[in-house]
C-alpha cells in the first residue's frame, strides 16, 4: 500500500516533467506555436518547487515541528 512519503516522492519528478510532456504534445499537435509552448516547460519545474515548499511547510514534518514546541 502506498503511504503519503511514497507518493509526494513519485510526483516530484512527474510534476517537473510534465511542463516539457506538455510543450511536446502542443508542439506535435501542431495547435500551437513555439511561442506559445515556450512557457509551459518551466510551469513543470515550478509546479515541482511549489509542491516541496508547500510540503514543507505544511506536510506532516511541518506540523511535528509545530507540536513539538
């Protein structure tokens, strides 16, 4: 079965490549230009930093620390 610290680490790398899956299949499709797919390869990596910092400041570490006080 897979526990909370399983899953925030299997989606660290998803979320940070989904930016470059994304701009690939705009791209492929042929909807888009490279204009507008240029920004969606660093959105993935965004994404990502965005999901540590909130894990660290309010996952189960964050609030262990918080109870400990």
């Amino acid at each position: 079965m897979l526990e909370r610290p399983d899953v925030v680490l299997a989606a660290i790398p998803l979320l940070a490549i989904s930016g470059v899956a994304l701009r690939t299949v705009v791209a492929l499709s042929g909807v888009g230009t490279g204009l507008l797919a240029a920004p969606l390869t660093p959105l993935g990596f965004v994404a990502a930093f965005v999901f540590i910092v909130r894990e660290l400041f309010s996952g189960p570490v964050a609030r262990a620390a918080d109870e400990s006080r």
